[in-house]
C-alpha cells in the first residue's frame, strides 16, 4: 500500500510540474519536476520508494530508449550518422575514460571500477530535457536533430559501458582490456538480437493483417511488450539489453511507413499510447530524483563532507564541458557541413524563404558552436535511471560500497547541467527577433503553421507513402494559396449547402437519364432519390448536430460489433447476394451523377467560393477513384493513408499553435482561431 500511496503521490507531482509549466513555461519543465517531487517527500506523510535495479531498468529505460528509436527520423540519422556517431560513441568512450580516472583521481576512497560506473552514469544526454529548455530559442543548423540521435545512442553506449563497469564493481575484478572487449561483445550481440527481434516482431504484424487477423487491442499490446520482451531475451544471452531495444526501436521506426497502411484508428492509438507512456515515464524519472534527493542527502557515508561532494560535482561537471568542447571544436567541420539533397535544399529554399533569409548560422563561429554544444549537453532521465540501478548489496550481501555518493553525485551533476542550460542558453542563443507588442496576426500565424507543417511532413515521404504524403502537401498549399488570396479558412455554411444542393439536383437528372436509357432499374432510381434527400436533410443541419449524428453512427458501429456473430454475417451475405445487381446498379449510377456533379460545381468557381468548392468537390471524390490508373483496392489503400497524414499533419499544426503560445508569438485569442480551424477540418474529413 505504501509503494501504491507513493507512486500516486509521484504521478500527482508530475501533473502539477505539468500545470506551473505550462502556465509559467519560461521555467524548464524538469525543474518544476524535481522540485515537486522534493516536495512531496518532505511531507509529513512518511513516504517511501525502493526499486529492484533490473526490474527498474526492463520498467522504465527499455520503453523510454525503444520510443525515442521509434520516433527518430531516419532520414536525418542517416544525413547526420557521422556527427551522431562521433558524439554518442566516441565521446562516450574519451568521456568514461577520462572520468573515471579523473573522478577516482578527486576520490581516493571510490573504487576504481565505481568511479568508472560513475563516469558511465553521467555521459548520457537528455533531448527531452534539451528540447524543454531550448523552447523559444533557435539552435543554429542540425544542431537539435544531432542532439536528438546522440541521445538515444549514447543512452545505450552509456548504459552499457555502466553495466561493464558495475559488473566488475560486483566481482572485484577490473580490467581496461577485459572491460574493452566484454564492452565489444555485449554491444554488438545487443544490436544483432535485437535487429532480428524487431524484424521478426514487424514482420509478424504484417503478416496478421495481411492474413485479416489484425485487432487494435491486440496489436497495440504486442507494441507494448516488445521492449520488455526483446530486453529481457537480450540479458538472457548476456548481451546489451538496452542496445536490443535501441536497435529493435530503429526497426520498427524504419518499418513504420508499411505498418502505416493499417487503419487510421489504430495508427491513432498506437500514437498516443506511446505519447502516454513517455511523458509518464520521463515525468517519473525527474519528480522521483527530487523525491530522493532529500534521503541521499542524509544518507551520505563518505569521509567526504556534502560541501565538498557538491564541489567535486562542479569539478565534474566542468570537465564534461571541457571534454565536450574539445571534442565538437576540432571536428567542428564534421559537424556543419551542409549534407542536404541539393535538389531538396532549392524545393525547400523556395517553401520556406522567410526562413532561410533571416538565417545567420553562417555567421556562427567554431567556437560559439562549441561552446552552444557542450552546454546543450544536458543529463536527465537516463543519467538518474542508471544511478538508481545501482544494487543496494553486493554479492556477499555486504551493502553496495558509496551508493549514495554516486546518486548524490549523479543527481547534482542532473541539477548543474540543466541550470547551466537555463541561465546560459538564452544568453547564447537569441531569441526570434519579435516586438513585445507586436503579436502574430491570424493569418501571419497560419502561414507559420502551414508552412512548418509541410516541411515537416516532406521529412516523412519514402518510395512506399510519397503519394499519400505529396496529396496532404498539395492540400495545405493550396490552403496557403487561399491564405495568400485573402481567403478565409473557415468554410462557409451557406456556400457549402447552396453548393451540395446544386449538386444533388445534377445527380438526380443524370441518374433520371440513365433510367430512361435502360442503363439502371426503376428501384435503383428510387434508392436513389431516398438517398439524395438523406444527404441534403443531413448537410442542412447545424454543425453539432452533425457532430451527435457522428457520434451515434460510431456509437452504432461499436454495438454492431459487439451483437455481430455468425448468424448476423450469413444473413448479410445472403442480402448481398439477393441485391448484388441492385448494389452494382447503384455504385455505376453514383460514379456516373458524382462526375456530373463535379463538373457543374467547377463552373461555379470564383475566388470568393474556392475552398468551399474544393471541399464539396472532394466529397464526391470518395465515389470515384481519384488515384488514375489504380485498381479499386489500392486507391482504397492509399487513401486510408491519406487519411492517416491528414490526422498527421493536423496533430503537427497543433504542435506548433502550442510552440508560438509558448514563444509568445501570437495571443490566446489567435491561438483559438486556429485551433477551431483545426477542429472544423477534422470534422469535414469524418464526414467524408
């Protein structure tokens, strides 16, 4: 009951860091957390937390690295892989080697192969916590995206590095050679086992759904226990767990495109689900180190008094930089060099020209972009989480020598870097010149937000989705070309229904002349006319009255599947075999009215009415095959992943309406404008 009293009070904490950041965001999200978790432990209700090290590192480090692998942008791992690489395992090693003796060197009493543990401890970065203190400013270049992939890897190199050292902490045995190449083969048996699991694992949900067997539930859970289950085998051979659930991460990121062709509501959850549990798992990491700070603090055994542990915490922390600088300033060229498609780079140039015009990272010197680095270099989630790993007793049952010192440590090297960040970071980054009284009109706004979006969704075209990614592009461009013309983005109701009416009226003259014709029954006519009075009864109604009308045929599909059985599905076939003609009849005679009915509403375009034409017009495009010379199957294919980019893009302009909030870039009030944009957008794509 205490642990569960614990962990609500944990969650609580998070929630409320949440809240005061984001109603005071100048702040960094990860210091509201700290301090809310030293809060609560310093209540007077007696709360405790012990966690097993292994089943902390399977709970909370394999899903958090198996996320970030998931979600890193392959195209820009592999136009960055050099800088990533020399950052996240060449770094690694120098820094692990050089802090360790260092450390050992400023702490005679610590075990060498503890301060090597320590050494591994703090070298891992945090790009959440870097993308937290950096909101508002604008790093020069690729500098975030190669924050971002030496992240996730000096993760695993860090982690694993850690484990050899505590190993040999644990056995009492420590040696460089042995260290090196034990080092060697856990890291790369980690990544070969799990390359072959993630494959497997994708390969199998592709083989459930082509085989019709895909349920959401089932396929969300089987995402779920991949990282546990891929790590846990991994340690079972004795090879990087972590390094597995990195490599099984990447797979399934580079997999992710085919498993895009599944529907779009599964693609909904499975998004949010991930989103859910990293921003619970992070929040955790971060309230649980100010839950513990407190105790650590009092439970420090070392001939060390704590003033002098917090300056050899300072001590370290500037070797880090030092390191770190040394390091990105003689590779700097490796860094910056411009590794774009040139073709890409002027599509791109000419995208986003406000962009690149105000553009003064040439202007950046190898030492500022040193400097900007090594203070981007912020310890977080992964730092702590390896720290709390460490046992509580050695083998001999004998408790684990200075484990307070290096959480101590450990967490004051956390504190150091993230202040270091925050009160640095602006003063060496400028902020996006923007008056104080001068806010982002609407409009201005939009533009940003389209144009940001576009970008972000040509990083996310391949040879197997470009058509689906190209379509949701020429849609947001044609919205800018609105934009541009002094065309509002909200649709007009009236124009809308005057429009679907006009329509309507052409479909049943052409469905009339196909009677006469002898081309379709009488009853398929009749059908039909019941079916045109439907759609005008529903298009005439308000907007939340179309939302209820939603909501209750989605209330209705999940009731049918609950009652559906065999019997159901033998007597619906029956009634499709009995009216297989009349279906037929009616599908070519809404082929046939759809086209005329394009065809009247094109003439009735004008600048004024554009988008609404546009939006009725891509209402009867469902009725036809808008994708050329595709078959009926893949046209349907493609525009479930349409549909999905659509969703895609929409939860991306959300993410930048919330970036210029917080940049003060644009009032509350515009902020709304173009959120309710976004709601009446989704809303015409379900009734579509």
């Amino acid at each position: 009951m205490s642990f569960l009293i614990t962990m609500i009070g944990l969650l609580v904490s998070t929630i409320l860091a949440t809240i005061m950041n984001a109603k005071w965001p100048r702040i960094p999200l990860p210091i509201y957390q700290i301090s809310a978790g030293a809060v609560l432990s310093l209540l007077p209700f007696h709360l405790s937390l012990d966690f097993h090290s292994e089943l902390f590192m399977i709970c909370v480090i394999a899903p958090l690295l198996f996320t970030e692998g998931k979600n890193t942008s392959r195209k820009e791992m592999l136009e960055l892989r050099k800088p990533i690489l020399l950052l996240a395992f060449g770094l690694v090693f120098v820094t692990v080697f050089a802090g360790g003796f260092f450390i050992h060197w400023l702490i005679p009493d610590m075990p060498m192969a503890i301060a090597f543990a320590l050494a591994a401890t703090i070298t891992p970065t945090d790009a959440v916590a870097v993308q937290s203190i950096t909101k508002g400013l604008k790093l020069p270049g690729n500098m975030l995206p190669i924050l971002e992939g030496e992240s996730l890897f000096n993760d695993a190199a860090g982690i694993v590095a850690f484990k050899v050292a505590l190993a040999a902490a644990l056995t009492g045995a420590f040696s460089i050679k042995d260290a090196s190449l034990n080092f060697i083969f856990v890291a790369i048996g980690g990544i070969f086992i799990g390359l072959l699991l993630g494959y497997l694992i994708v390969k199998l949900r592709l083989f459930l759904r082509v085989q019709g067997l895909e349920e959401i539930p089932m396929s969300i859970v089987m995402e779920v226990i991949t990282p546990f289950a891929i790590y846990m085998v991994a340690e079972e051979f004795h090879v990087s767990g972590i390094l597995a659930v990195v490599a099984a991460g990447v797979i399934h990121g580079i997999e992710r495109d085919r498993l895009q062709n599944t529907t779009t509501k599964l693609q909904i959850v499975s998004t949010n689900i991930w989103s859910v549990l990293g921003y619970l798992l992070n929040g955790l990491v971060f309230t649980l180190l100010g839950f513990m700070l407190p105790s650590v603090y009092r439970e420090i055994e070392s001939n060390l008094n704590r003033g002098s542990l917090f300056g050899i915490s300072v001590l370290i922390v500037l070797l880090l930089l030092v390191i770190r600088f040394i390091w990105v300033y003689f590779l700097h060229d490796t860094f910056t060099k411009n590794r774009v498609n040139p073709l890409e780079q002027f599509i791109m140039s000419r995208i986003h020209r406000d962009e690149i015009k105000v553009s003064d990272d040439k202007n950046l010197t190898r030492t500022l972009y040193a400097i900007l680095t090594s203070v981007c270099g912020i310890h977080g989630t992964i730092t702590l989480a390896t720290a709390l790993s460490i046992p509580y007793f050695m083998p001999d049952d004998t408790l684990f020598p200075m484990r307070n010192t290096v959480l101590f440590i450990a967490a004051c090297v956390i504190l150091l870097s993230v202040l270091l960040a925050t009160f640095l970071l602006p003063i060496l980054v400028k902020a996006p010149a923007e008056s104080e009284d001068e806010r982002l009109s609407t409009d201005e706004a939009y533009k940003i937000v389209l144009n940001k979006t576009i970008h972000q969704l040509s990083k996310e075209a391949n040879s197997d989705n470009q058509k689906a990614v190209y379509q949701v592009m020429d849609d947001l461009n044609e919205q800018l070309i609105d934009l541009e013309r002094g065309i509002t983005n909200r649709p007009d109701n009236k124009t809308i229904q005057d429009l679907v009416k006009l329509g309507a009226n052409a479909e049943l003259e052409v469905v009339s002349g196909l009677v006469e014709k002898g081309s379709i029954s009488e009853t398929t006519h009749e059908l039909y006319k019941v079916y045109i009075s439907r759609t005008l009864n529903y298009v005439q109604k308000s907007f939340l009255q179309r939302v209820w009308i939603s909501l209750q045929a989605i209330l209705f599909k999940k009731k049918l599947n609950v009652k559906w059985d065999k019997k159901w599905e033998a007597k619906l076939e029956n009634s499709l075999d009995k009216n297989a003609d009349l279906i037929k009849e009616f599908r070519q005679a809404q082929k046939e009215a759809s086209k005329a009915a394009i065809s009247l509403i094109k003439q009735q375009i004008e600048p004024e009415n554009r988008h609404e034409v546009m939006l009725v017009i891509q209402r009867y495009n469902r009725y036809l095959n808008p994708f050329g010379t595709l078959s009926e199957k893949e046209a349907t294919n493609l525009q479930e992943m349409v549909s999905h980019f659509q969703l895609n893009a929409m939860q991306i302009e959300r993410d930048i309406i919330q970036q210029l909030v917080e940049e003060d870039r644009i009032s509350s009030k515009t902020a709304t404008a173009l959120r309710q944009n976004l709601v009446y957008d989704e809303m015409i794509m379900i009734q579509n």
